[in-house]
C-alpha cells in the first residue's frame, strides 16, 4: 500500500534449539540415588533461544530460526519469546515431535550435578526450515549459529550466511557436539567467530588444551582453518580471545554464583551486542563477562531484568 514501508530485517539472526528448562536446586548436599530438598523453576530455554533473548533484553533486533513441537510446551516457549521482542516466524511448529525439555540438577552451590536433556524437535530440526529463512539471513548483519542442531543444518545455515557474505559464529555447545561439527570448519568457509571452552577447543582441533601452550596452539589450529576470532572460555578463570595480532586473557567478573545456567548464552550475546556497535573486541568480551556474572546471580535461564545499562554498570 502507498505510505507503507516494509519493515527492518533483524540486524542478528540466531539459529539454533527451542525448549523448556526446568532446574532443581538441591538446598543440602547432593547425594547420588537419594532424594534431598530443594527448590525448582521452569523457564523457557534453548542455547539458540537464550541468545536471541538476551539480545533482545539488550535491545538488539533479532530473529530467531528454530523448531518446536506443536504443543502446549511449544505454544508457550514461542509466546514468551514474542513477548520479550524476538521476531519468531521463522520457528517452524512440527506436529510428528514434542517440544525439546532440559533438566537440570544443580547442587547447593548452583553448579551443575546432572540434567537430562530431551531434543526430539531439535533432532528433527531440517536444513529446509533454514532455507526458507534464506531471505532474512541475506538481510541481516550477523548470523550465530550452535552445535544443538544437526550438522547438516549447521552447515546450510553457515553456508548461506557466506554466500551472501554475512559475518557467522559458530557456538561449538558441547565437546560431544563440537566434535560432531569438527568438519563445519575449514578455510573455505572463513567463520567470523567460534566460541568454545577450553574442552570443546580441544574436541574441535583434536589437540590438547590443557595449558597455556597448548591452549595457544589449538587457537592458532582454528585460525589456520579459516576463523577469524577465537574466544575460549575457561570458567571462572575467565576466557582469551585471539584475532589478528591480538591473544589477550581476561579475567571473570566476579559474582555470587546462584546457578551457572545460561551464562555462556549470555556472554555471547552480550559480546554480539557489542560487535554490532564496532566496539574493540577485547572490550566487547568484558562486556560478555559482566552478563554472564549477572546472569549467574540469578535463578532464571536469561536475567528476567537485563539491559544494556545494567551490564554497563558492571562491565
């Protein structure tokens, strides 16, 4: 219609799983086979998803590209994520799957004990659901891409952004997952950025990682396959970044640690956020660290009162 004008494609678009969480913190010490008292949360979850939230709490615009089941699980993980200002028409809703859930255990301290993760939706997950959103990467400013979904969607997706020479990075997830998609990084393909810790480095350059060195090494082996920034993340160690001449170790912001879930979710995105305003990369990743420190200090998958300025008070 005349006076109309079409709206502005997402500067960000994530692709990447869709589920719900739920985690158990146990308020006494774990004991294996036992049952302890606790307190337990449920939230909409997904390292794709948590991305693209936490890019939209930053005011980010950004797309998310995913599946779900056709279901109450999936009505809901799709509705809260509207609502926080993620553009979700490019998540495919499937009838023949349920909606992905990941539960977690985590003990007193908030760390990690178990979790059984159920990703059917994501398994099912087809390079067709990426292709039809061909148009909306072509139009935005970056891709981010993790290892959740299987490699031959990773590799559409990540082909496509190249061919219309968009900016990718590549979140390896998980050693199990980082050494499925080994093969996703080669020369040809020159990945912006690749985000592992110090064992999915490891899983992706099949060297080892256990000091410095050989930190060192394995970072300069992903540079030599074609990417041009390297972040490892090393816990409360903190993370090095390596891009150009530049090889840089950063500490963590410290935080009182209430549950470790999806602080790496928010350390990309706080670091995506960053890029997209052309801020030097070494403080972009600090940037990165001080969401994650929030993020830690709360319960929820992604801090429900995140923002740009809240990180900037910590950064």
């Amino acid at each position: 219609m005349q006076g109309m004008t079409s709206p502005k494609p997402p500067e960000i678009v994530v692709i990447g799983g869709s589920n719900m969480d739920l985690h158990a913190r146990a308020h006494e010490p774990v004991v294996m086979g036992s049952s302890m008292s606790g307190s337990a949360g449920i939230s909409p979850g997904g390292v794709g998803r948590n991305v693209a939230e936490n890019l939209a709490r930053l005011g980010d615009s950004v797309a998310l590209v995913s599946v779900v089941g056709d279901d109450p699980i999936g009505d809901e993980v799709i509705s809260y994520t509207e609502d926080v200002g993620v553009d979700c028409t490019h998540v495919r809703r499937r009838a023949d799957v349920r909606t992905g859930t990941y539960n977690a255990v985590l003990d007193s301290s908030g760390e990690l004990v178990a979790a059984v993760a159920d990703m059917a939706a994501t398994d099912e997950f087809s390079p067709l659901v990426v292709e039809a959103a061909r148009d909306l990467i072509k139009g935005a400013r970056g891709v981010l891409v993790e290892a959740n979904i299987p490699v031959r969607t990773a590799e559409m997706a990540i082909d496509l952004a190249v061919e219309f020479d968009v900016p990718v990075g590549f979140d390896p997830v998980s050693v199990t997952k980082a050494r499925r998609a080994r093969d996703l990084i080669r020369p040809d393909r020159e990945l912006y950025l690749v985000t592992p810790n110090q064992a999915e480095l490891a899983a992706l350059t099949d060297l080892p990682t256990d000091t410095d060195t050989e930190i060192e090494k394995a970072v300069r082996s992903l540079h030599d396959r074609g990417v041009g920034v390297v972040w490892v993340r090393l816990g409360a160690r903190g993370s090095v970044i390596s891009y150009l001449d530049v090889y840089e170790e950063m500490p963590a912001v410290s935080a009182d640690v209430l549950d470790v879930t999806g602080a790496g979710d928010a350390m990309l995105a706080a670091f995506t956020h960053e890029i997209l305003r052309d801020v030097d990369l070494v403080e972009a990743a600090r940037f990165g660290h001080a969401a994650a420190a929030l993020t830690c200090g709360t319960h929820d998958t992604v801090r429900m009162d995140l923002s740009e300025s809240l990180v900037r008070e910590l950064a």
